[in-house]
C-alpha cells in the first residue's frame, strides 16, 4: 500500500480519477500475458501528459516508489508484472498519433496509441511501418518500443528499433530529454534512442516518439512450402537466402504445430508432413513475380513435397492468417501455454528444432515450435498445466536446456519477447558476468534508487549453472 | 612523456618495437584530418590481439593514462586528436577480414580493416556492404564503427549503425564483452552494440565486430538534374519522397561548389546554374529504369533545367565521382578547408541552403554547399586560411550560427562526422543541458577516471549562448 504522503501527491497531480487503488483495480494489473506470474502493485496511474509523468517520477524516487509502465501488458516475459509493488502506469489518456509527415516519412505518436491503428492511420496514406508483433491488434507503441518488439517481417525490414528515430524520455531523476530528430543521420552524442528501445522500462518512461516510415509495398505475395523433414525446410530456408533473395516473411511450423492450427482454422493444411514454411515477398511487382518463383524453384530443389503458390490475396490471406492463429490455437490444447524465443543464426535453424525435439523428448514435455525462420528466431511452445508443480519444473529444465542450446550455436535466450522476469537467471549465459556487469553499471548510475520497473532484466539470483562458453 | 613505470609495463605487454615515442612518430600522430587541431601524444602502441589491448587498458586506468583509439584518422571532428596526451592506439596489426558468412550474410572483421578492402571482399560474393564514408580508400571500418559514419547511400540503406550487429568491447575497466551475434533479432538486455557505434572511443576499444550484409543490387542508373534555383531543387527533393520513391544516393551541389568541382574535374558540368541534383537508384532492373524515368519527369515537373540519365556505367561513374571530388576540389582553393555537417529534415533542405548563404554573407566568409539532400545531411564547406584569426574567428561565428539555424529547423550540429573536439562545445544546443547530463552519466559510470578518449564529445566549456529552444 502506498504511503498516505505519496498517494496524495499522486493524487495532486494526476487527479483522483486517474489514481485507482481499489483491489480490483489492483487485481488486473497484478498480472500481464506471461503465465505464472503475478505481483499486487500498491497503485495504478493515468497521467494525462509529459509533465505529469515528471511529477510522478520524482514523487517516486524520492520516496522510492517502484514505476513499471505498461502498454497492453501483452508482453511475454512478466515485464509489466509490478514484482516489488508500487504503481504501474498506464498511457490510456496518451494515446494520440500527433502527426503523420508525409515529406519527411515519419509519424509522432503518444505511447499508448495502438500499434495496429497506427499502422492502418499511415497505410493510409500510402506509408508503410513494418514492425509487426503478432500482438499488433492490442499492443501499444510505447510497449513495443520498451520491448523492441520483432514480428513475421523482421528478416527483410528489421525490428522496431530500426523504425525509432526520436523519442522523449523522462529519465528517473525527472529530467525530460528528447533523442534524436525526423533524421536519417544525427551522430550529436551517444544512441539515447537505441538505448532506450528494448530497455523494458528500465531507465525511463517514453513519453512520445517519432517512427521512421517507408513507403508502402507496391504488392505482395504468399506461398506455402511443404516438407517430409525438419532438414529439408532448413536446407530450403539457406538456400534462398544463398541465392540473395530476402523475402518479407520466411515463417516456419513443425509438424505438430501444424496439426494443431489445422485442426484450430480447418483451411486445409497437410497434416502429415515434416515441416512448413510460410513464404511472403513484397515489392514491385515484377519483382514479386520473379523471387516468387525463383524460390518455389529453390524450394523444390531442397525436395519440398509440394509448393502452392496463393492465387489470390484472399488466399495468401488464409495462409498468413493459419501461421498468426499459430499461438491461439496451442493455446486450446492445454490450460497454460509457455511461448518462448530462443533465436539462433539463419543456418542452424534446422539444428536447432532438432535439438528442441531431442530435449523435449528427454524431459518428457510436450513443445512444439513455430517461428520466424528467415531471422532465426523459434517459438518453441510448451503446452503445459501451470497447476501441476512436478510437470511445470520440467518444463523450466526443458527452457533451460534451450536456452543453452541456443547460445551454443551463437544465438541468444530472447530474440524480441524481452528479458523481464521470465529470462532474467539467464541473461548471464548470454552475456557473461562481465556483460551483465556493465548493464548493472548503466542501470544504476541511470536510477540509483531502482525505481523504474525494478526486478526486470537483472536476476537476484542466477541459475546456478556452468556458464555456456562462446 | 609517459612515466618509465608506465611505459616499462606497455612495452611488456606489446614488446618495444609496438610502442613508438620518437618525436616523428608522437608528431605524425598528433593530428587528424580536421584542421586546426594539434596535441602530442606520450606514446603510439600497436597492440596484436584482444588481450593485449585488455592488459593495455588496466594499466592506463591504473595509471590514469589517455587512451586514443584511431583509425586512419580521416575523422573531421578531430575525434582522434590526442588533446590530453596519453596514448593513441593503433590497429595496424589488428587488420584481418576474419569471415565472410554467407549462410547468414556477415562479415566479420578486426578494426582495422580498410574499409574499402572489405566493401571489395564482400563484392566479390555478390554481397553488398552500404556505407559508403568519403573516405572509404582509407578509413578503417573500427573508425567508421567508432564515429558511425554515414555515406551517400544513408537515405535508402542507412548507416553504420544499421549494420552492426555484433562486437567485440574492451571496457575501460579492462573487461571484455561481446555483445549481439550474427543474429537479426536479439533483445537480451540493453543494445549495447548499439551504444559503442557512433561513441567516439569514450567508452571503450572496439576489437571485433560483425557486420550485416544485404546482397547486392542488381543493377544502378545515375541522373544529373540542373535547376536555376536552391527552392526548385529543394521542392524535386520533397517530391521524389512523396512520390514515395526512395533513390539510393540524392546527393546536392550549389552552384559555387558546382563551379569549383567542374574547374577541378572537368567533366562538362554546367556552372551556370543555381543547383544540381545527382540522383542514382540502385535494385532490380526494372524497377531502376521506371524509378529512373518517374524521376526525371518529377525533376522536370519541378522547373528542372535540364535532366540527363547517364547512359553507360562508365559515364554514370563520371558523374558520381564528380560529387565524390567536392571535398577535394573546394580543398585547392584555399590553404584550409572547414568541412562541416549540419543536418535537418529532409523538408528544410531548401530553407537551410538559403540560410547558410545568408550567414556566409553576413560573416563576410566563403562557404560552398553540397551534400545528401535525400537524407537532409548538408555539408556547408569553408575555404579560408587558418593562419587569418581574424577571419577563423568569423568563420567560427558563422558555423555557430549554421548550428543554430539546424536546431532551430529540427535538425542536428552533426549527421555523420560526430561530435568530437569541434562540435562538443554545440552539444547542448541540440540535447539540452539534461541530455548532456545524461550522457555524462553514462560516460562516467564506465570511465570513471576518464582515460577513454577524454576531451570529447563533452566540452570543458560550452558556447556562452542561450540554447535554441525546441
């Protein structure tokens, strides 16, 4: 519970509208998407804008008040779950786009906008922003900025840190700084910009950015490859990349994972193949044309069993759509569903979903694995039952296992759901001590009080494991 | 002079023949290619590998001694001008391609690769590797990485930064990190990858990096678009974008750097005009020639005087290597060149050109104007005699007043040279004093004693100006 001292001056400055303490309101945002975590925050805040946000941090770190700000709270790794209480903040009263400027390609927008209405508001105008996180429909700006949000598109336009070119940022000592500019070039100083997207709301609270747009694709289209092995598809995945074509989309379904989204959207899917991959190209169209069936041709030539072009967009639709319904149709299967994303380089793919099966296997947990195949980046999915102690401690041996995997073959714990809570024991791995170290060093030099959204990214303890050598 | 204490214990570390302190070497290396900037260093080491420069690095912080990481010292922001003494390290022996990955299109290198000998490299396997510094004959990669430097290729495939994806880090507290992998999505922790590009050496010796590679386009087409006025090119610039085409290089000239370069070249550039735009777009051959052509009726929709499409390789070659002698050109007219780099929107082209016409004429100094309009980075260019102080002093007046002219327009004191000796004391214009703060914040938290790279990016003391307000 908060302080009377400190909730009245939260109340002076937000309001008393826009401070909710009931245990409702408390109930419902003691938790976010990841399973298995949950944590009361001593308040939840609506500030209105920028300035209010500045009071509100510096009430909080002078009576050090733990922050955690929190979008949709869709993310996957407990980020937005209030570990050590305080109050957790929302952007619900700051959710407007600003400004789209068609001349210098760009959109300014409040944390809170939703990323799928800022998409359509700039498709609008014949502008194209290609992060496209599969929680699009419901996740914040601020959010996926604050997590670096990935998506299908990754392979071929980048991450949401490629797309952040100026942001304002209140830092934890109540500064206001603003990074960057409506620039492609600006070297004044250090990458605050950068630095900011994928902290997970550890070093601030992002107030407003402004996103790098492209224009839009002239046409796209889809295509779906079917394979008897794991091998095959991961031969199929280098091979096109070796023939310099890099499609928008490259996304792959191991055979589990394809009955259950079948047997989920009954479109039709094969369910007795090895392995799938998704194909997307965008572009000119002449272009489009010609990656298209360069790379049905590559795919046959890796022993694909069959290659079925989408005819129409509706079709191309269908199949993109099976592939995104991927998570929601695991999700049936059993009461908890743990989605990760162990992200390994392009050309061990295939090693790597062999391995996850091996481990799998020898746990005796049920995984199946999706992802981007074109960027690395797996979801092996565990379908589990989070009230069964014995069968969920597996689980977490299996996750290990992964992760370890992962780095082993020069990848990392978490290619775009974030750090959090969730893969915090393991950051070491990745990093080294010595990593580690120096993010701790940024940290708190940043907030000494650890004030913004504390317990995140950094473990209290890690796994008590040999440190995988690189 | 380095203390013998101190000097005993580097030779042992890179033996005698790596650590130079005769008088020539201390005076070759106590300069870069900015002008009017000079401090002798105490000594020149040439470590081998990574940990020699970790040993190197312990003993400097021990001993509190500067460390100057340099390149070719082709920077223009005197970024390698050892200002405290100290030592300047170098990479000479550092200088391998280490491997060209083609599964995953990487490159990864040692600092001191010539930048150009890797573009070459990655050629050769049909990959492409965009940046494209001035000074890409001779620059090594560890300094373009160090400065993120930027090219005429920023607009459509942008800059170092966007192209490193993983490193190598000697922190000055000794210890090593890597950071990132050859991995398209990575979010375990904060981008620390990110944060070493564009630092300046202030927070540690960079010993590897990887590089992304995209494959390289198929083919490129060159333009030459001449108009009687700055407003005319400027609104072609603005319309080409919102036209949403997006060339590979849309680089500018004025008409008195126009009339220098054509003096110096001699290739039969009109110099009666008051601009030309030099486009080039790059990618599938098709859509090059319908870009190609959509341009030059935008151009000639925009009062263009005149639109040539080169029509061989060779003679589009002539035209891009006549921008590329800009620099050189200007350079003969005078004893010192000052070239500078404000930036801005892409949408205030036009507005900053006119503006440093306006200051040149007000200081009474003599100031040519080229640069990459696409991405708003200008490069107004002094001709002037450093030996004249009291012209210096205006020159410096009117360089001020081009930063405030940026800032005031939403841009920035640097696109892609960095902050340096020469612009540290602009830095609070663009960041404000709490941007500044932050920065130091983090500078200080790594390098507590300061011995990377002191004396930059941060001034001792700023301009005594009031900060343009945002």
């Amino acid at each position: 519970m908060l302080r009377a001292e400190v909730k009245e001056k939260l109340i002076q400055i937000v309001g008393p509208k826009n401070l909710l303490d009931s245990q409702e309101s408390l109930l419902v945002y003691s938790y976010d998407a990841t399973p298995n975590y949950q944590a009361m925050p001593d308040a939840v805040i609506k500030p209105r804008n920028t300035q209010e946000i500045q009071e509100i941090v510096k009430v909080c770190n002078e009576f050090k008040v733990p922050i955690v700000p929190r979008g949709s709270g869709t993310n996957l790794c407990a980020g937005t779950c209030p570990l050590e209480g305080g109050i957790v903040m929302l952007f619900t009263h700051m959710n407007k786009i600003l400004e789209i400027d068609e001349e210098n390609l760009t959109v300014t927008v409040q944390p809170g906008v939703i990323t799928l209405d800022m998409i359509n508001a700039v498709e609008e105008k014949g502008l194209f922003y290609p992060p496209d996180p599969s929680s699009m429909k419901i996740s914040t700006i601020g959010g996926n900025i604050n997590e670096n949000s990935g998506g299908l598109r990754g392979l071929k336009y980048g991450v949401t840190r490629d797309y952040v070119i100026a942001l304002e940022v209140v830092l934890p000592n109540g500064d206001v700084i603003r990074t960057g500019g409506k620039l492609a070039k600006d070297v004044a100083g250090y990458d605050f910009t950068r630095l900011m997207v994928g902290a997970e709301g550890t070093l601030g609270v992002i107030t407003e950015a402004t996103l790098k747009l492209i224009p839009i694709p002239e046409t796209k289209k889809t295509m779906l490859a079917l394979f008897d092995s794991l091998e095959a598809s991961g031969a199929a995945v280098s091979s096109i990349i070796a023939n310099k074509i890099i499609p928008a989309t490259l996304e792959f379904m191991d055979q589990s994972t394809l009955e259950v989204v079948e047997d989920f959207a009954k479109i039709g899917l094969p369910t007795d193949v090895g392995a799938v991959l998704l194909i997307e190209q965008d572009g000119p169209r002449e272009v489009v044309e010609r990656d298209i069936e360069k790379i049905a041709e590559i795919c046959r030539e890796q022993q694909a069993k069959s290659v079925q072009i989408a005819q129409t967009a509706e079709e191309g639709l269908a199949l993109a759509t099976a592939r995104r319904a991927a998570l929601s149709a695991l999700a049936r299967k059993k009461p908890t569903t743990i989605l990760e994303d162990a992200t390994v380089p392009r050309s061990k793919i295939a090693e790597m979903v062999k391995a996850i099966d091996e481990i799998a296997e020898k746990h005796q947990v049920e995984i199946c694995t999706f992802g981007h195949a074109g960027d690395g980046n797996l979801h092996p999915t565990c379908m589990t039952d989070a009230r069964n102690q014995e069968e969920i401690e597996r689980v977490e041996e299996a996750f290990a296992d992964i992760f370890a995997k992962a780095i082993e073959l020069g990848g990392t714990i978490t290619g775009e759901h974030g750090v959090g809570v969730m893969k915090a024991p393991y950051l070491a791995w990745k990093l080294g001590e010595e990593g580690v170290n120096a993010m701790k060093t940024l940290k708190f030099a940043f907030d000494p009080n650890n004030i913004m959204n504390p317990g995140k990214v950094f473990a209290k303890e890690t796994k008590k494991r040999v440190v995988v050598q690189r």
